[in-house]
C-alpha cells in the first residue's frame, strides 16, 4: 500500500500514520573509532570546564545566597558526571557495544533528573521567605564564559552524535546547550539583581533551571540511538545487538 493510500485510511479512521525513520549512512570500522575518539576528546574538554565552573559557582553561590548560581553549579557537576559517562561508552570494546550504548544513555537521562527537585525545593523557599541573594560579579563573569563556550562544544557534539547513532552523546551535547540557555539566564537574574535589586529573579532563573532539566532528562531518557552494526560496513562488530534493532536516526552525510 502506497504512502498516499495509507494516508487517505488515516484521514479516514484519524489512525495515527507511523513515520519510518531513514537508516544512517554506513561508516567504516576506522571511521567510526576516528569519530569516537573525538567525542572522547569534547567530553574530556568538558569535563575540565564544568569542574571549574561547578566549583567557582558553587562557592560564589554560597557566599552570595544565591539559588540560581548554586543551582547552576550542581548543573555543572551533574553535565561532569555526564562528560565522564560518555567516556566510559566510547573507551575500549564498548565503542563497539549497543549495551553499553544503552546504558550511557539512561545514565545522561538520570543527570536531569538529579538536579530538579533541590533547585525547585529551594527556589520556591527563596520565593516564599523573601530572603535576598547577594550581588556576584563572578557569578556574572562565570555565567558569560559559559555562553560563549558551551554551545560550540553542544553544537559539535550533537553533529557527532548524528554521525554516530549515539542518543547518549545527543544528550550530552544537550545537556551543554542547555548549561548555556540557563547561562544566559542566570546572568540576565544575577544583573537584574545587581543592577535593579529585582532579587526574585535569582529564584526564578533556579525554577526555569529545575523546569528545563526535567524536560530535557524526559527526552533524553526516550532518545533513539542506531544499533552499531547498522552503521558500520560489514558484521560482526556488534553481537549485542538485537536482531529488530533499527537505525533510529536519519540519514548523517559522511
């Protein structure tokens, strides 16, 4: 039955119409382990920025009482715990496995989900008790260098992930463009606050924080990736698969 006759039944029935996704393009053994270790290489670059900023962050936030920054300094901590899972997946003979694909991917999803309830417990506290965070100028530096940085490393590790049928790596290139969106809104609430004395800002840049990460964990955790030997030229470089696994990504230019 042809696409426009199904359709038609669709219209018809209001059945919902399945969307096949396209198989990527194969790649070679020596392609796919060049690729691997580039991602290896963005997370290690990510892992050492988020241990810095998540320290200066989180320090600055104490000193200055304020959630948002706290908020974002756990996010850091949380998207270096992610960096160092996508390490884990491409390292050795799991580059190679869909199990370990699978695993890297659930564990990125639950990083989200960490963060949610301590920064939306204590922005909507901050709201209620009306206690005013301090004015930090780091944090306002901090939170710039994080929205120059952050998206290039997503950007790159998104278009990889795409290349290698990794739903893991897609969400962690999410997670770091979601640490720059938070960035470029925690510093519109630190300078509010600095500037204008707007204090609530600072609580609800922590809500927006808490909101988003439950989102983001939500698609994460559903994301798709490709059974690798769907990708690569030839057999037998991933047993683990299973024998219906699809290539749930569309087609990648190699």
């Amino acid at each position: 039955m042809s696409p426009v006759e199904l359709r038609t039944i669709a219209a018809w029935t209001g059945a919902p119409v399945a969307r096949a996704s396209r198989p990527a393009a194969s790649i070679s053994r020596p392609r796919y382990e060049q690729l691997a270790r580039r991602v290896r290489l963005l997370s290690w670059l990510s892992l050492g920025w988020m241990t810095v900023e998540g320290a200066v962050a989180i320090t600055a936030g104490i000193a200055a009482s304020s959630i948002a920054l706290v908020g974002f300094g756990l996010d850091s901590v949380i998207e270096g715990m992610a960096s160092l899972i996508i390490i884990w997946r491409f390292t050795g003979n799991r580059v190679f496995s869909h199990f370990a694909e699978q695993r890297a991917q659930k564990l990125v999803a639950v990083q989200f989900f960490l963060l949610a309830p301590y920064v939306g417990f204590e922005s909507i506290k901050v709201l209620a008790t009306g206690e005013h965070p301090d004015v930090s100028w780091v944090g306002i530096g901090l939170s710039v260098g994080s929205v120059v940085f952050m998206p290039m490393l997503g950007i790159a590790k998104e278009r990889l992930a795409d290349r290698l049928g990794s739903a893991a790596t897609k969400g962690e290139g999410r997670q770091n463009m979601l640490c720059a969106y938070l960035a470029g809104a925690l510093f519109v609430g630190l300078l509010g606050n600095a500037l204008l004395g707007a204090w609530w800002l600072d609580p609800a840049v922590g809500l927006l924080i808490a909101v988003v990460a439950v989102r983001e964990g939500l698609d994460a955790w559903r994301g798709e990736g490709c059974c690798v030997s769907s990708l690569l030229d030839g057999a037998g470089f991933a047993e683990d698969c299973c024998e219906d696994e699809t290539c749930a990504q569309s087609g990648a230019a190699l």
